[in-house]
C-alpha cells in the first residue's frame, strides 16, 4: 500500500538506462566474460517475459524442453565440457551448493570440504550453508599466490589423520577470482582418484573463456556461470557431474500430501522442482553457445592472452606498479599492485577516486572506484584497438604523475 | 570437446526465435502475469549483459546497490507489500524454501510446515529439503476446492498434541496454481497470531496482481514471483518479512579460511552472499513496478475479475463443461472441467490435441497439448477485444463439435 502514485512512480523508476559498453570501455573484471553476443541479444528479445521458455514444456521440467531445443543443448554443453551429465541451477554458487549438499546426505560423517585457499567468497559460504568445515591448501604468498596441488594432499591426510574420515568433497579454482591464477586441474584430479574423493572444479571464470576437459582432468563436478563467463544474461549456472553422482544430483521428490497424497516424482529435488532459468538466462547461453565453443578453442585463447599480457609488458615500465599473481597471464582477470597510485591519492583532491575518474575521462571504465592500492581488471573479449588505447591510458596517467 | 563445429553449432541453436506474443492471444496461465511491460522491455535491452547492474557496486551486495537505484527499490517495494523488509532471491520457491531454513534453524524442535492442500508443487519441495514434514489443511473438494481457515486450527492442534510441539511454520497459498481460487488471508493470520506461529503467505499469483496488505493480514513472510506476476523477466523472487526474523534472514556469515583467516561478514548466507539477480531480473522488476503498483489497486483488479468472469458467463452455455474453483473469480487463472470436449477427443484424429489446435487456429495460444478433460488459462491483461475473441472462439469450436 505505497503512498506513491502511479506518476511519481513513472518518474523515480523513468531512468533505468546503461549506455557503458556503449559509451566506453568496459574493463570490470566480472563483466567481461558475460557481455551477451548478438545471437543472445537477438534472443534475449525474443524471449524477455517472464516464463518465454515453457511455451512448450510437456514434463513440467525445463531440462526436458524439446523446442527450442534444451535437451539437445543439454547433451552438447555436456559433450563440450567432457563431463557425463550437466544440470542447470540458478548460478555457480548454487552448483557448488547442491554438490555439497548431496555429498553430505551420501556421506554423512564426512563433515570436512578442502578447497584452495584463493577460493571466491560463494564457495565459504556453500560450506557454511551446508553445516559443514572447510580446510584451506595454502597459497605461495605475495606476489606470484600460486597453488601447489601436491599440497592437496597432506591437507586430505591432516582431515583424514583429525576426523577419522575422508573429506566430503575437496574443490579447486580453475582461475581464481583475485589474481585470475590459472590451476591445472589434472594433478589435483588425480589426487582425489587415489583417496577416492569426489573432485569439484569451480569453472566460474574459466568455462566459457577456457577449453575443459572433465575426464581427462578427473574431474567429478565442474560449477560454471553463464553469466560470468558463458555471454548469458542470467543469472545461470551449470552443475556438469558424473554419472556415478546422477542418482543423488537428479534424486525425485518422495514427498507426499498427508491429505490430498499428492506426489510430485518427476521433480528433482536440489533445484526445487525445476530449474530456475525459464527465459532469458537459458536462451541467451543456448545462443551464445557456438560462440562458447569457437571461443575456448586453442588459437582465440591463446590471442586473448597474448592481449593481456601485452597490456602488462606496457605498463610494467610505470614506477611502482607490479602484477600479482602467475606470469605470463592464461587467463586475462589481472590484478594490480599500484603503490604508487595509492601514493599520489594521498594528496589528491580527489583521494583514491582519483584513477577511476583519470580512466574514465580516457573512456575506460570498470575499476572500483576509491581503491588505488590494488587493481582488478580483465581485457578478455578486448579488440586489439582497445588493448592498445587501454596500455596508452595506464602510460599516460603515469606521465601526467611522474611515474613514466 | 565438442565434435561439431562452429558452423554446425551455429545451424543449430540460430533458430532461438518466438513470436508467441505478436501473432497469437496467449492464455497460457503461468505466462500472463510475466509479461513484460514496454518500460521493463527497454529495461532488459540496457541491462541485458550478464552483472550489468554491478557497474557500481561499492558494498559488494546487489541489495546495497544505489545506482540504479536498487536500496530505494527494495524500501518501496516493502511499502507496497506493507512489510518491514524485503530482500531478493532467486524464485518464490527460494523465498519459501529460505524461510523453512532460517526458521528451522531457530527453532529446531519443530519439524512440521502446515499449509493448504492446493498449494504448490514447490511448498513441498521446499519442505522436503529442509527435512521437514508437511501437514495439509483440506479443502472442501470437487467442484469449488476451497479452503475453511477454521481447518488451520484443527492441524495447527493435531501437530501440538502428535509432536508435543508448534508447527514450525504455516503457509496458506494466496492464490492456487490450479483452481485460482483466493484465500483470504486474515483468518489465518489470526489463527497463527494465537498460537504464536510464523504465517507465510505464498503470493506467487497475487503478489503484482491484487492488492496485499501483510499488516492488516498478520502475515509475517510473504513470497513474491517477479516473472510470474510482476511483469518481470526473471527468474527472481521477493521474500519480505516482519523486523522480527531479520536477524535470521539476513544474517551473515561465519565462516573462517583456517589459512588465511578470510571471512565475509557482510555477505548473507541464505543466498549465499548476494542475491542471484545480477542484472535483467532486476532491473526489469523495478521498471515495471510503477505499473504494477497501479494494476493492484482497486479499479484495475475489478476490472481483470471482470473479464475473467465474463468469458465463464459465455463459455457456460457450452454443453459439458463446468468451472471448477470459487465463482465469482477474483483472480483471472481458471480452471474448465471439459468432459464434452474430452468425448470428442476419443474419435478426433488429432486426439487430445484436437483442442489446442482449434484455438490455435483461431489465433489463441496457452493450452497445454494433449489435454482435453481440464483447461487451464489465465485472461489476466487481455483487452476486452480479446476476452471477446477468447469467448467467441470457445463458442465456435463448440458449434463446431455440436456441444452449443
């Protein structure tokens, strides 16, 4: 019951426009992966409402649509990530979220999930959300944050010395979310074969930007985000599994009415009946997908970081400037050590905003605004025109403080 | 790894096109109040990209977010559902499936969710995931399917005196999936208030259709479906709840890295961090609230109950079909009994899919194929041209059949 009338309503919610991938180069680094293509914006029209995607769902499951063609895009985004079976849940989170939970109710005294220790905030939380201990495999430190995988396994022999049993599931990044690192996933694969612990990759960044091979790699579950890095407009996620894993994933409603003994058996459980992606997230990812896949082959991914660490080698003649993180860059998410940025905020009038609104003003834009000690950005999907205007930028705001 | 190329993959996932809503009347009842409106419409152009609405994000939560403005959204919002707080998930059945959670874990004693025998497939998959038990109220059966809130006391009492303790929580579903019948919610607000149990509306119907009042009703969460009657794109969700249970809903995390002592005390657990509507959810919600705001006040709801009942007072004169559910309707989902149509079906070539077709012919779209003993449908926002059109068609595939 606002008080707001209709009008004033009209007006407070009249403005609801974006124009920066229009007006400017857009280098946020959670954006780059996710910016739709034109086959998903054409698509993205077709299907805006609400619930475009049911017009003809027979099974009351999304999964099961035959046209547009769901099942069929189901089976080759499992065939393109070399994984058995994949599902669709709401984000990459809530896959790594009902893989855990799965994992529990299979294996109930197993309490304990070992991750790296650069992990994103939504795997903490997938462990805390399911009661469950989370143990961290070390990093290297400042300023390369590397993972050792051979480390995975005296943190899955410390579990298994402390609490009698096996980790539940033991979990690596493949980029992580704050140095952009790439893992290798096989030696860590393999690890988990010997124990016999299940393997979740957290793909978030690197499926849809990087080429995947689940079986070759050992892996037991892959989390991916069409929104992140698939060019979906979301939100998505997949959970890609194996078949060893389908009965607990895909597991059906036993639930009944006590009155009505109403049942619901074709509904799966872990995504409350059906997955939550009825229109616009899931057909723009079906669009998108031949991108995908052209996208993750050899020759784009190795131009993309070609571009990424050209950007590097240009700027790393600024004074006070240092890459964090793994060199040569894989994977184009970078982060900064800009000491001398930070400096000059010091006695700015315009304090640590100042390099966001210096980027701005030279049409670049996507760096937190009020933080010069450290940058994140990403160049993945950049032109090479627009590689180059960003290394110029990031050289002329260096001149124009000295730091050339 | 896929084995198709580019080439092959783009042949196949290019015909991603609909035209549902421009060359057809579209009565499929999930879909009518998803519909966008032409501001959400140009709203999901600018915001279609994967986390567009994250361009300035400075708390790392899409809830804090003040361009666009996200904060004053979720206040204004909250006034119209006249609640203390909402926040964001991903559906309604995360919304309820949320506050099963939250409420579980505050009282842990009480393993029982009470609600109304016709309410949705998702209530009792949100009861079964959080290993709770169901109790239904019953309702009065063929042909008006209604609810007795006094039934409420009953089961709240059977719970108390089988288990020795309170129902954990009570659920009455505003309007139901299948009858679309409306429940007044006061008398089981009452109920609920005497006993000191929490009362959950499930609005995924009304909630952007009729008018609600969580205070005057005594409702202490409320569950809203954006794509499904707030002319949102979606997938998104309102949970809105009394000050008493914020501490619950949005509490935040806990958990600690052993390594590297990270923690994340601003992010929710419930939904694991942040709410999962990055960018198109959202923003199309909040640009089609002001309309939604004015097609729940009185006038326009009367006249929506209008033509909903007058298409039932022309298509009764069909021979062999009955109205199941509450008469008058309020709200436009409804429900046929259509045992003649059923008839004809037996020795129609085209079977039970006869029926669909004869509407599509007649340019109306929405029934589920192969079904001709029940229809369901929804007229919510159809021009009275269309409503008319609508009633014409039943009567001439009536004609037709020899059923007038």
């Amino acid at each position: 019951m606002t008080d707001l009338t209709y009008k004033e309503l009209s007006q407070k919610y009249a403005h609801l426009t974006r124009n920066v991938n229009e007006e400017f180069i857009n280098i946020h680094p959670i954006q780059r992966g996710g910016l739709l293509t034109p086959e998903a914006f054409k698509a993205l029209i077709a299907f805006g409402d609400g619930y475009s995607l049911c017009d003809n769902c027979l099974k009351g499951r999304i999964d099961k649509i035959e046209n547009p063609p769901v099942v069929e895009f189901l089976r080759d985004m499992a065939n393109f990530l070399n994984i058995d079976t994949v599902m669709l849940t709401g984000a990459a989170r809530d896959s790594k979220r009902i893989a855990m939970q799965v994992l529990a109710k299979k294996y109930p005294n197993r309490k304990t999930v070992v991750i790296d220790s650069l992990a994103h905030y939504t795997t903490y939380l997938a462990v805390e959300i399911n009661n469950l201990k989370v143990r961290e495999v070390p990093n290297s430190g400042k300023p390369v944050y590397s993972i050792d995988p051979n480390d995975y396994e005296s943190v899955i022999n410390d579990v298994l010395k402390e609490e009698g049993e096996l980790p539940l599931l033991v979990l690596l990044t493949h980029i992580d979310y704050k140095y952009g690192n790439y893992n290798d996933p096989k030696p860590v694969g393999k690890i988990c074969q010997d124990f016999g612990v299940p393997f979740l990759l957290n793909a978030a960044y690197s499926g849809g930007t990087l080429p995947i091979d689940c079986k070759n790699d050992l892996i037991d579950f892959i989390a991916c985000s069409g929104h992140k890095s698939m060019a979906a407009s979301g939100p998505i996620g997949i959970l890609g599994f194996k078949e060893d894993f389908a009965d607990e994933v895909m597991a059906t409603s036993r639930i009944q009415g006590d009155v009505s003994s109403k049942s619901f058996p074709r509904k799966i459980c872990s995504v409350l009946g059906c997955p939550p992606v009825y229109g616009a997230p899931l057909i723009t990812l079906m669009a998108s997908f031949p991108t995908i896949v052209k996208r993750t082959q050899k020759e784009q991914v190795e131009e993309e970081s070609k571009k990424a660490n050209h950007v590097i080698d240009q700027i790393s003649k600024i004074k006070g400037i240092k890459v964090l993180g793994k060199l040569p860059k894989i994977h184009p998410l970078t982060n900064l050590k800009t000491e001398s940025f930070a400096e000059i905020a010091v006695n700015h009038p315009r304090k640590g905003f100042f390099l966001r609104e210096e980027f701005k003003d030279r049409g670049i834009i996507g760096i937190l605004p009020g933080i010069s000690k450290e940058i994140k950005y990403s160049t993945y999907g950049l032109t090479w025109e627009q590689i180059k205007h960003l290394s110029n930028a990031f050289l002329e705001i260096a001149e124009k403080y000295n730091l050339a």
